[in-house]
C-alpha cells in the first residue's frame, strides 16, 4: 500500500471558481509503481474550453504583460516558494 493515499475528490477550479462536477473519475497512479494512489474527478470537453479561454484571457490580461521579465520573475519565484511552504496541504 502506497504511504499517499488521497480519498476527497475535488471539482476542477476554473476561473477563479469551482466548477459543478459530473461524478465522473479517474485514477492517478504513481508513475514509479504503476500503483493506483487516488482517484480524480473527470473533465469534460466543456470544462477544458472553460479553463483555456480563462487562460487565454489571464495571459493576455495588461496586469501581466506589461510586466517585465525580472519582475514576472519575482512574481514566480514567490508563487514557486509558497507553494514550497504549503505542499502538505496542496498535494492532498
């Protein structure tokens, strides 16, 4: 048995919200194992058209691409450490 073992299955979170959830899932497995350590819930076509418009609209958003290289950056570089200081939580 696998030391992770993940049982809430959360709804995608597209746009900034949670997006209503068919029951559909599938199983995530280790790729070192092949062992099966949870279950995720399934996508629609419509969700995926809904997460890449929100994508496209973020990316394309003046707050970012006025930004420079340095500053765009630092901005990562923080993300990149907070989710360093909560990986527990996210990974679950």
């Amino acid at each position: 048995m696998s030391e992770l073992s993940i049982k809430t299955i959360y709804s995608h979170w597209i746009n900034g919200a949670a997006v209503e959830w068919n029951g559909e899932t599938i199983p995530v497995h280790n790729p070192a194992t092949g062992e099966s350590i949870s279950t995720v819930a399934r996508g629609t076509a419509r969700d995926v058209d809904a997460a890449v418009k929100s994508a496209r609209l973020a990316f394309e958003n003046p707050k970012w691409t006025r930004l420079t290289g340095v500053q765009r950056g630092k901005l990562l570089l923080k993300f990149a450490r907070l989710i360093e200081e909560n990986l527990k939580p996210l990974s679950v």
